[in-house]
C-alpha cells in the first residue's frame, strides 16, 4: 500500500481539483481529505456519510458560579483576555480561552476547572470513486494536526483491511503543523505549484520540509502557460534539487465549469487538461512502483 500526499506551499494552486481528478482515475484506492482546516474535497466527490464520530482535543477553562467569590484575580492574570465579568459572576469565552490552564491553578477556591473541548467531527463515507476519510473543525477550533493524523491513521486503517492500494490525500497548504502531520511516513509527495512569484517561494519552502522528513518529491505545474518565464524558472530550480516536473496543465476554463458543475475535470472533459492529469497519475504510478 502506497500512500501520496498531495501538497502545495500556497492555498488556491488547484490543489484539491487535481486531488478529486486523481480520485476518478485511480483504482483500488481510499481519498483522504488532510486539509481539515478548510476542507472542500467532498464538494468533487459528493460523499454519502456513514460514519461520523467526534474529535475532542484540548480544554477550556469553566468557572462554578457557586464557588465563584469574584475576587476577581482569573480576570487580572489572563493573558488572553478569555474572563469578563458580569453581574453575578465571571465568565469565560471558550474561543479565546487558550487552555493553557494558568486561571485553574491561581483560583483560590478552586472555582475554576479544565473540561475537555469537543472541536470538530470526522467521517468515513462512501462515493461513486472509493472510500473517503474527512473532517470539519469547529468554528475557531485549533488542535488541527492532531485531527490530521487521526484521519490519516484511519484512512490506513480501512485501506489495510480492504487491501487497497493506494491513500490519495489532499494535503493542507503552507509548512505548518497540519501539514507536517499529513506529510510524515507517506510514500509520495506531489507538489502543486503555479507561475508566479509566490507560488515559486513556496514551493521551495514545501520542498524543503519534504527533504527535511525523506519524502521523495514530484512537481506538478499548473496554469504553466500563464508566465512561462516563471514555469522556466520552476523546471531550473527543480533540475537543480533533482526533483522532476511531471506534468504542466495549461489553464483552461474547462475547470472552473467542470467545479461548478461538482465534478472531477477528467470525467467532465477529455481536453488538454484532461490528458496532462491523466499522464500525472501515469507518472506518479511509476515512480511508486520503482
């Protein structure tokens, strides 16, 4: 069983339409949406929902008003501004409390306890192409690579019981947490980049947390035909880290119709983009055989 991430250094690459295309074209395989934090996978893949469980991951701090004195002293000494004082008592605001539990130690009465938070929820489902693995933090929840690794564990796990081949997950943008988390132990990283200034930043910044774990990278170039001095500039630098570029998808407005219409661009055109995807996942199947 080989498991491909698919990652960009920047959100808006087309990251997650390339994703939902390599989940019509692949066989034997489970998708995995990683990007917990904004996750949209489902929306090309129309998923059917069969479990769903809830992700609790850190604590907020809780006042009992019977023991509350309001002394006052939780309201001085926390940094984060979480504790207002009302009428009768002190309250604290669970999205800007922290957790970090300093209050619950400081209360003289010991008015104040941790109760673990219920920050989002994650679910297995069934779609027209395979298994899928997702999740949804709730609104200013953190925690993230946590539900990451949970997603992943059980995307592996069902993958290991219907001896599947493949894990196909959408990484999360950027170098942070989450996608270190979604990155680690995987077989494959596929790198989507675009021609411009920023896309190369990142890029370099993705592939180098890529070199950092020992995940051998691709490199897959969208919308190349935009600033072709800069999808130059991404083959050299690509040459030099010895990573190859293994497809250039020209733009195409066919993949704005093809996402309004909530479908994977391969099954709504057989164009240009179409064909380059195709010979993406050609190449991608290669090199994890070899």
């Amino acid at each position: 069983m080989k498991e491909l991430v698919v990652l960009s250094g920047k959100g808006g690459t087309g990251k997650t339409s390339i994703v939902g295309s390599l989940a019509a074209i692949a066989q034997n395989k489970i998708m995995a949406d990683c990007d917990v934090d904004a996750a949209d996978l489902h929306l090309l893949l129309d998923p059917t929902v069969k479990e769903e469980y809830e992700f609790w991951s850190g604590r907020v701090a809780v006042i009992d008003e019977e023991k509350c004195i309001q002394c006052g002293l939780c309201q001085d000494l926390c940094r984060f501004d979480a504790i207002s004082d009302t009428i009768d008592y002190f309250k604290i605001d669970p999205i800007a409390c922290e957790g970090c539990s300093f209050c619950s130690h400081l209360c003289p009465v010991e008015a104040i306890s941790m109760e673990d938070n219920l920050s989002g929820y994650w679910f297995v489902s069934d779609t027209r192409y395979g298994p899928l693995v997702n999740a949804r933090l709730g609104i200013a929840q953190e925690n993230s690579g946590k539900l990451v690794a949970l997603v992943r564990q059980q995307a592996r796990k069902i993958a290991e019981n219907n001896k599947l081949d493949y894990i196909i997950s959408d990484g999360p943008p950027g170098i942070g947490c989450p996608v270190i988390s979604s990155l680690s132990g995987a077989s494959l990283a596929l790198l989507i980049t675009e021609p411009t200034l920023s896309g190369i930043h990142d890029l370099e910044r993705v592939l180098q947390v890529c070199n950092h774990f020992g995940v051998p990278s691709l490199t897959c170039i969208n919308k190349y035909d935009l600033n072709e001095d800069n999808t130059k500039n991404i083959e050299d630098y690509c040459l030099k880290q010895g990573v190859a570029v293994v497809a250039k998808i020209p733009f195409d407005n066919v993949v704005t119709e093809s996402i309004v219409q909530g479908v994977p661009v391969v099954e709504y055109s057989e164009g240009r983009v179409a064909v380059e995807i195709r010979g993406l996942w050609q190449c991608i199947t290669e090199t994890l055989a070899s």
